[in-house]
C-alpha cells in the first residue's frame, strides 16, 4: 500500500482532522489533500514527505486500516431497518471514498434485489458449500456486493455436517479484508447459525433497533448470543452501539427510547436516529440504495448523519 493511499485512508477516518490545517501545518500548497481526496490527483512525494510528521501528532501509522472493519448488522427480528441499514449506510461510506463490500447473508436475499441482482449467478452459498471463489459484484463506484437468495437456506440445514461451519465465513472472505475499508455483513432475522458465523468473521456488531416493546424485549437475547460468540468463537467481537430505526414522531417511540436509553448503559446509543420515511420503501421498489435514488431527501439525509456520527466515534474507540 502506497504512502499516499495509507494517508488519504487514515484522513477519511478522521474527518474532525482540518485539512487546511494540516497543508498549512505541512507547508504544502492548499487544495493539495483535497483534490486527492476528490479528484484521485497524485500528492508529489516530497509533499507526503511533510505531511508525514504532522499526521504522526495526530495518531498516524501505517499500520492503521490495513484491514477492513467488518461489521455484522444484527437483530432476532425482521423488519427493523437492518437491510436499509446495511445498504444506506454502505452507501455513505462509499460516497465518502471508503472502499465497501456488503455481504447478504440472509436468505431471503432482500439486499441483494435491493440493489439490483435477484438471480446471482454465483453465491455467498456456493463459496461457504462448495469452495466456490468468494463472489463480488460491483454496484458502484467504491461499492461492491456479495449476493445471496434462497440458496443460502441450504448452508443453515447442513452447518452440522460442514467442518468449521461457524469459522467458513470467516475463512473464505479472509483474503478481501486487505482491499476494502468496511464489510458490512446483513444478518437474518434470528439469532441462527448464519448470524453466529456473521459474528465470529466480524470485528464488531451494530444493532439495529425499532423503538417498539415487543424489540426492545429481545435485547437480552442478543446480549445472550453476543457473549456466547465472545466465549467460544470470537473474543475480539465488539458492539458499536445501538441505533434507533424507522422511528416515528410520537410519545410512544420517545418512551421507549426514553426507556432503552435509561437502560442500556453500557453499550453506545446513536444520536443519529433513522426515521420512518416513505423514500426508503420507494428507494427499494427502484432497486437503488437511497442516496442513489434521492440524495436530497430527508431520508438520505438521515444515513449521512448517521454514517458521520458512526465514523466519528470508530476513531473513539479504535
């Protein structure tokens, strides 16, 4: 990896960082960072060579992001936003220049025809059944996708018969992990063998959470499922937090997020909330992510937030 790709990869990750400020601090002509930021221009060595010093005293190495963070976007129930999740805020990543891979792993396969591919041709299912070459579909610019439908149904029914079954996840995507930023895994509805092997391949998890009673319940069973995967499979698994979505303006919704945020005290609660929008339904039906499909809406707007908070507090706790 190039001096200039680490630097720009590390300045991505701490968008707090002042670009002005570091030309300025470095010496370099202004706009240098930021057209190869934007533009893909080429940052003259002897310009990576200044800017090196001044990145150091801002936590700077080039060992920093050499893998992806892969995230595991978890819930035990259908229906609260974690498809939406995964697409729209891999899309946010992405459009800030992040190299993203999103991972279907569910068999419903509604990531997938979310973004276009009903039929994959080749499958999550055929790399984890059969030592098929992990499968990758470019959908956009920094934005690639490994499909999954039905299919996957069957590595459910035969983990019991498969050596590793809960590490083949893991070990069939092992060698992306160098080419892309974030790998955002889209787990089922449940807490089955699927979303156990999610978990063992992740880095950490982010859960997703409709502000209704009958959601909040089951948070002890995720707690529960989170621990066991820690114990037995994966002790480096982290939770990123919690955030709140399809959130409705009523007393109800502000209750219970009241309720969980009192709570829940030891895991990270969003400020970002995702709201329950009409766009998101349409942006399905076209087959597009949301700020592809309307990057104006209120409804993009909401991930951006989100994808902003997100990244900022990855450098938190890095």
């Amino acid at each position: 990896m190039s001096n200039q790709t680490q630097i720009l990869k590390f300045i991505r990750h701490n968008p707090a960082l002042s670009i002005s400020t570091l030309e300025k601090e470095a010496d370099i002509p202004r706009q240098t960072i930021t057209r190869a930021l934007n533009e893909g221009r080429a940052i003259p060595e002897k310009h990576l060579d200044q800017l090196l010093p001044i990145l150091s005293k801002y936590g700077y190495s080039p060992t920093l992001y050499q893998k992806a963070r892969v995230i595991s976007v978890v819930n035990h129930k259908g229906g609260v936003g974690k498809t939406t999740t995964t697409v729209s805020l891999g899309e946010a990543l992405a459009n800030r220049g992040f190299k993203v891979l999103l991972i279907d792993l569910d068999p419903q396969g509604n990531l997938s025809q979310v973004l276009g591919i009903d039929l994959p041709e080749v499958q999550v299912a055929d790399a984890l059944l059969d030592n098929a070459a992990f499968p990758v579909v470019q959908i956009d610019e920094n934005l690639d996708l490994a499909p999954s439908d039905i299919e996957l149904a069957n590595v459910e029914m035969r983990f019991h018969e498969l050596t590793g079954g809960e590490f083949r996840l893991k070990n069939r995507m092992a060698h992306l992990l160098e080419n892309y930023d974030y790998i955002i895994i889209d787990c089922p509805p449940s807490l089955n063998k699927l979303t156990i092997s999610a978990l063992t391949a992740s880095s950490s998890c982010l859960i997703t959470l409709l502000p209704e009673m009958s959601a909040v319940k089951g948070l002890n069973s995720i707690w529960g499922k989170i621990s066991e995967v820690r114990r037995d499979l994966n002790a480096t698994l982290v939770i990123d937090g919690i955030v709140f979505t399809m959130v409705k303006r009523n007393t109800v919704h502000d209750g219970i997020k009241a309720h969980v945020k009192e709570e829940v005290t030891n895991v990270k609660i969003f400020e970002s909330e995702i709201k329950h929008l009409i766009d998101f339904q349409k942006s399905q039906i076209a087959q597009n992510a949301i700020a592809k499909f309307a990057d104006g809406s209120e409804a993009a707007k909401c991930y951006k937030d989100f994808c902003d908070e997100y990244i900022a507090y990855l450098q938190i706790v890095k």
